[in-house]
C-alpha cells in the first residue's frame, strides 16, 4: 500500500486559489502518486464514454484534467479531439507534455464550468467533482455545456458519495427531463487504499 502526503491531504483543503496552489504544488509526483495506488478511474471512465458515443471523432472534453492521465485513457480509448481544462497551470504543463490534447485552457478557480458554444459530443469529469475537488455545480456545468445529444460521463468517489448533494445534482437532471441516465457502475477507484468510485454517464436530451 502506497500513499503519499499530497494524497492523504486533499480532502482538507479549501477551494479557490488554495486548491489551486495545491495541486500546482502537487504536479510534479501526481503520476507517480496515483500510479503507485493503481489508479483505475480513468480507464473505467473512459471505456464508460466509448460505450455511448459511437463517432470517436467528435469534440470530448475532460474538465478538471489534472496531469492528462485521464486524456491518455480517452485517447487510448479511439477519442481523437480532446480538450482539457483545469485550474492548475502546474497540472496543464503536465498535461500539454503528454501530447494527447487538441486544446488545453485554465479555467476559473471560483467558477462553475461554463463551455456551452463549443460543441462537445461528450464530457467526462474523472476523480474531478466531489471532495477535495470541484463543487457540485459543475455537474450541471457539464450537463449545460454539452451539445444535444452529448454524453457526461463523471465518477463520484466513496468520499464523495457521503455528500448526497452530488448524486442529487445527477437525479434532479434526470428528473428535469435535461438528462436520460444510461449507466451507474461501482468499481475501483483507487485499490491500493481501498477507495471505490461510482461512474454515472447520462445523455444530454
């Protein structure tokens, strides 16, 4: 079993700019951290995505995309236009190195996702709303910045599954008719700590 301090930390820190500073201070041994804890949210997110949209060549967006872990499982996964946000510019630098996104840009730190106009076929926020990471109006965020038709696909870790306010978010679209449920699946998130995660994908109506 493998943690780190960073790891062990972030359910503690507040959000705005201290969450930003953290994960820029966090970049360089984030790989290093999540690898070590055998991290499998990306790929369960990604293959989650793959399942519901079948034209890989549409526009995905990977909010909050840290370091680019997820990015890689997207494009592993056939996804050939990928862009990321995040509110680190420690994490984008990561990121941009690893080659596999169209476009790359920092978003507010104090600020629900906001990218409606760009056309996204799909979403996928992974490890990336809930504790110790983005508030939960980036669920509707995403959900508003999709195209018709457009798939969120977004994993609620067990930390976060303790705040009903997320898992509220995803129901409250459902039952708004904004959103027709496809999928929830529990699985692993991060093994080596014994942390799971639930990955919810809706389709935007």
């Amino acid at each position: 079993m493998s943690t780190s301090t960073f790891l062990d930390n972030i359910y503690t820190v507040d959000g705005g700019d201290s969450m930003r500073q953290y994960y820029d201070d966090w970049a360089d041994s984030y790989d290093t951290d999540l690898q070590e804890n055998d991290y499998r949210t990306p790929a369960r997110c990604a293959e989650a995505l793959a399942v519901h949209i079948g034209d890989k060549s549409g526009p995905i967006l990977d909010f909050a995309c840290g370091t680019g872990i997820s990015g890689e499982a997207l494009h592993a996964a056939g996804f050939t236009a990928i862009d990321g946000t995040d509110i680190s510019p420690g994490m984008l630098d990561k990121a941009r190195a690893k080659g596999v996104y169209r476009d790359l840009w920092r978003g507010p730190a104090d600020a629900p996702l906001n990218a409606a106009g760009r056309g996204y076929a799909g979403i996928t926020a992974v490890g990336a709303i809930g504790a110790g990471a983005a508030p939960a109006e980036n669920i509707d965020g995403a959900i508003d910045s999709l195209a018709p038709g457009g798939v969120f696909v977004v994993s609620l870790n067990d930390h976060t599954l303790e705040d009903p306010q997320f898992e509220e978010r995803l129901t409250q679209a459902i039952a708004d008719g904004r959103v027709e449920k496809l999928q929830t699946e529990d699985g692993p998130h991060l093994p080596a700590i014994g942390l799971g995660a639930r990955v919810w994908a809706v389709r935007r109506r």
